[in-house]
C-alpha cells in the first residue's frame, strides 16, 4: 500500500481590513504536495518554499507542530524576517513508524501577517504481516476467495497448464510449505495418518470444509483439470510420505 502526504496551507480569516497587513502576502510554491512511500519507511521529508510577495517586510515568529512526531524547520531561527519578494524552504518531517491507515497533523506558522495552517494527511500502508491476517479472515468466510481478486495473484495466475512437481510448486508450496505457514495449515512434508491416492484426490479436488482448503476441481469452482489433479497426486505419491512416523 501507499502512503500519501497533502500539505495544504489555509489563511487565517484576515483581520479588519482597515488594520489589516497585506493579506496572502506569504505564498507558497504549492497549495497541496503529495509524497508516496513505500513499505518499510518510517518517515516522509518534503520541503516547499514561501515567497514574501508584499512591499514590506514580513516576519515569521514561530512553527509550531500538533505532535512531537511531527518536525518543521525554517532557514533561520525565529524570527524569520523576509524582505520584500525574499523566499525560503521550509523542511517538514512526519515520522510514522510502527503506525498505519490513514493520520492527520497540523504545522501552524505565525507571521506578521497572521496565522497559516498546513494540514498534513498521512495514508499509511499496512504490513504484510495485516495483509496476510486480512486475506486469512476471507478466506475462512469463503474457502474458494483465493482464487479471486488480489488473492489470486498468488494462489491461481500462475497455475497455467503446469503438472506434477510444477504445480505443486506453483499450488502448494505457498500455503503448506512456506515459513509463514498459518498454524492451522498442515504440513504436507509430515503424514499424520495412511495418505494414498484417494487420499489427495479427495481433498485437492472437494477440500475442506471449515477451513482454509479450497475446492481446486474446475467444476466446484477451481482452477485444475481433472488431468491436472491426477497429475499432482502423482507427484504427492511419490515424493511426500505416505504413512505417519513410527511412535518414538
């Protein structure tokens, strides 16, 4: 997932025009900047630049942030003067570590010419290790979920016209061999009961109901031939065990 960073920098309401200073007299490069990060950082820097487009001098007092995760930096130490049509760079940094979904801060400037406010809008992309819980919780809704939509990336798009040790790879290896295997996955390189041809032809073409096995049969709803599945059985007779380790 992304992450999106808005900076959006609102006026104050001016005061009576009458005492007022130049209004919008500080503008900014750009009223919105977005930043997308990637899984696996833990902070967002972007910079912008104010611009004094007033015939006056104007002063900036201070920066302030809504939380201490939230860091602004001016050029100079306050208070910032900038002479008529002077600019800056103003450096903003969001660390979001070890938080997802979508944060809002704020980064307030008082100036002269009165009080800017940046909106900040961080949209935070979850872990994998939320993903992969997300996409457990369809699947024990509705076994036969993986073999649609994001899920079938990894479970089905591959399959094409592979058999025997091909397929098994491109089928199996993700769910019951892989380091991440789901506790209530079972491991197909340990028998725990007599495992023979009807064995695997029974569970790989129906799975199971109430859990995470889905129907691989074409006709319930899967991706494989039934060539396919007399295939794979091939294979799992051959290379996997078959009857369960002597006690002790």
């Amino acid at each position: 997932m992304l992450l999106a960073l808005t900076v959006r920098a609102l006026a104050a309401t001016p005061p009576d025009a009458a005492t007022a200073p130049h209004a919008n007299a500080l503008v900014w490069d750009a009223m919105e900047k977005t930043i997308n990060a990637k899984l696996g950082e833990g902070a967002a820097e972007f910079s912008f630049t104010v611009t004094n487009t007033s015939t006056h001098p104007v002063t900036i007092n201070e920066v302030q942030t809504s939380c201490g995760c939230t860091l602004a930096e001016l050029p100079a130490t306050p208070p910032w003067k900038l002479a008529p049509g002077a600019h800056g760079t103003m450096a903003v940094t969001v660390n979001f570590g070890g938080k997802d979904g979508r944060v809002m801060k704020t980064v307030e400037v008082d100036s002269s010419e009165g009080l800017q406010t940046l909106l900040v809008n961080v949209n935070i992309p979850e872990p994998d290790d939320k993903q992969r819980e997300r996409n457990r919780l369809v699947a024990q809704a509705n076994r036969q979920a993986v073999f649609r939509g994001e899920c079938a990336s990894c479970h089905s798009a591959k399959i094409g016209t592979k058999t025997g040790g091909d397929l098994f790879q491109a089928t199996c290896v993700i769910c019951h061999v892989s380091q991440h295997r789901a506790s209530m996955v079972p491991d197909l390189l340990v028998a725990r009961e007599h495992r023979d041809a009807a064995f695997w032809t029974k569970w790989i073409t129906e799975g199971r109901d109430s859990s995470l096995m889905p129907a691989f049969a074409q006709e319930r709803g899967g991706p494989l031939t039934k060539k396919q599945i007399e295939s794979l059985v091939d294979f799992l007779l051959k290379q996997l065990p078959t009857e369960p380790r002597p006690a002790g």
